[in-house]
C-alpha cells in the first residue's frame, strides 16, 4: 500500500523558498508527521531532501533525483518515483512525503493520503499538492487539532481512501 503525507494550506498550498512556511509554528504536525511515518520507508524528491537538510533517522530514506547515480549515505537514490516504489523494504508502511513534483507523480499511484488540511491561507506558498477530487478519493476519518500557544493554527488531519482509480 502506497501512502502519501502532507500538510497544506486553504490553497493546497505546501511551500516556499525551498521550505515549509509554517516550520516551528505547528510543531504538533511535526509529531504526528514522526509518529506517523516511524519505521516507514520515506520517498522525497531531491529538493524536500535538501531542505530537511538530513536523513529522517528511524525510516528508510529514498530520495528520488535524475542524477540516480549520486551517492547519498545511508539513504537510497532512485531515478524514478516507480523506482523508489521498488526500492522500498515491502516489510515497512510506504510514505510519499513530498514534495510539489512527486505528490503529483504520486497521487495516481497512492491508496491513501493522511493530509493536514491547515485552517490558514499562507501566501507566499508556490508550491503546491494537487487538488484532491472527490470523485476519487473518500474522507475517512478527520481528527481536528486546535490551535494553542505552541501551535499557531488549527489544522485537522484527515485521512482519504482511493475508492476510484483515474
Ligand atoms: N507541506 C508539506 O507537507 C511538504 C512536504 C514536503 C516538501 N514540502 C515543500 O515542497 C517544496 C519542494 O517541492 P518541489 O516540488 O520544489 O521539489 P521536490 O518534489 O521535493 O523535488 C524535486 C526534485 O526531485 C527530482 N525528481 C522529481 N521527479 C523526478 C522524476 N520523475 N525522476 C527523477 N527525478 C525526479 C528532481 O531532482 P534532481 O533535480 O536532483 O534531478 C527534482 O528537481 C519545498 O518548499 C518543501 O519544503 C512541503
């Protein structure tokens, strides 16, 4: 089963500047992003790699490039989202964790999707997740999570189930 990770905005709005704009203003996302996705195998594209600026510890790393031939240590590089798919350990819960290129090479691919659906309109935003259609995809399960002194917005986790493919 392939599963996609996320958190966007109002706009599906995901990032920015080759970052997340809302970085260390929602760390309860963080957390359940950690929970979630321990012991997984974790797919990124180039760009999302470089902007953790390190390995997730705990998961299987593979980070999708056209430059498959870079040595990255302690991760995996596919040329390929079909690649990584391939690539993951069929023992671990499979994450496709961003970013904007490869949540739209993947959303064709996925059987779930656990989305942050964030309760702002950030602007700067420029990347972007693809609309979810409806006709696709059915909510699950929603758990809503409210703002606090910690966390600057309220954001509801939601989960969607393919129940077409396109
Ligand atoms: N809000 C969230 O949940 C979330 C999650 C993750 C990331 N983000 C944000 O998303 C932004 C990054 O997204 P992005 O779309 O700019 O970049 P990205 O998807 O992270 O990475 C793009 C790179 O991946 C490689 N790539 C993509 N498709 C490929 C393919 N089919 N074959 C081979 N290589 C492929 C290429 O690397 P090479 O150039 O090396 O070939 C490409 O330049 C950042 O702002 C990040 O903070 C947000």
């Amino acid at each position: 089963m392939l599963s996609i990770i996320v958190a966007y905005d109002k706009n599906y709005g995901i990032g920015a500047k080759n970052d997340i704009p809302w970085m260390g203003k929602l760390p309860a996302d963080i957390e359940h992003f950690r929970t979630t996705t321990k012991d997984a195998a974790v797919i990124m594209g180039w760009i999302t790699y470089k902007s953790i600026g390190r390995l997730l510890p705990k998961r299987q790393n593979i980070i999708i490039s056209d430059y498959a031939d870079t040595v990255v240590e302690g991760a995996t590089v596919a040329g390929s989202l079909q690649e990584a798919i391939k690539l993951a350990d069929p023992s671990r819960n499979t994450f496709v964790i961003g970013g904007g290129t490869i949540y739209a090479q993947a959303i064709d691919l996925a059987d779930v999707i656990i989305a942050s659906e964030i309760n702002a309109t950030i602007l700067e935003c420029t990347v972007f997740f693809p609309k979810i259609d409806k006709n696709v995809w059915r909510e699950v399960s929603r758990q809503h999570m409210p703002a606090n002194k910690d966390n600057l917005y309220d954001f509801d986790i939601v989960t969607y189930k393919k129940i077409k493919t396109t």
